[in-house]
C-alpha cells in the first residue's frame, strides 16, 4: 500500500459520526444525553459500561452501539432476558439494528434516541421574560 493510500478500516474510522444517546422521560421530554465518546460503546447497569443506566429490567451488559462493516451505526443486542425495541421491532439477545436518522429504541423499561450529528436540530427558543 503506497503511504498516500488509505485503508478501508482507516476510512471507516474517519467516518464515524459524532452522537449522542438521549435518556427519554416518559414526558417524551430528554432527561440525560449522552455523547459517544468510542465505538463500541456499552450500555448496561454495570459501572464497566460506558452507559450506565439505572434500570432494574437492564442486564449488566445489555447492548452495544457499533460501527458496522458498511459504514453505519447499530444497535447491537447482548444477552440479556428482557431484549429491547427499536421503534415497533422487538429485538431478542444477539439481534442487530441499523440506527438512521433520529431513532428511538428502548431497553428495559429505559427508552432512548439516538442522534447523529447529521439530524439536524430544532430551532433555538427564546426566552420568556421573567
């Protein structure tokens, strides 16, 4: 490989988006977000995990968020008894999801989103006078 030549491994890194896994309140309202600091990131109840959640229908190590061979983000399902969701699908232990645009999930009794920073934002709002 000629040092100008980038390999494919190399160029998938570089893609990787900046995100960030929001808590949702039952509101539908963020209550925590969470900025991907790496690929794979971890999310479970245990303090190993890079997201941890306090959720009792929550395995130790209950998912992960990984960069897929063809260059996209997915939800992938650890064992666990209780699985998840994405949006209407329900996912068992060992499933993988594709994650595009804004997408809702939920493990346990936890719902989260997943954003990108591709998705674009809502408008700022302004201030009320006090």
């Amino acid at each position: 490989m000629d040092e100008q030549e980038v390999s494919p491994s190399a160029t998938a890194a570089l893609m990787k988006p900046e995100a960030v896994i929001e808590v949702m309140g039952r509101d539908g309202h963020v209550r925590l977000a969470y900025k991907v600091q790496q690929w794979p990131t971890r999310i479970g109840r245990s303090p190993s995990c890079d997201l941890v959640l306090d959720d009792s229908h929550l395995a130790a190590e209950h998912a992960e968020l990984r960069w897929t061979a063809d260059g996209g983000p997915a939800l992938h399902l650890l064992p666990s008894l209780n699985g998840g969701w994405l949006g209407e699908r329900r996912l068992k232990p060992g499933d993988d999801a594709a994650l595009v645009g804004p997408a809702l999930f939920q493990l346990g009794s936890t719902q989260l989103r997943w954003r990108s920073a591709a998705d674009a934002l809502a408008a700022e709002l302004p201030l009320q006078a006090h």
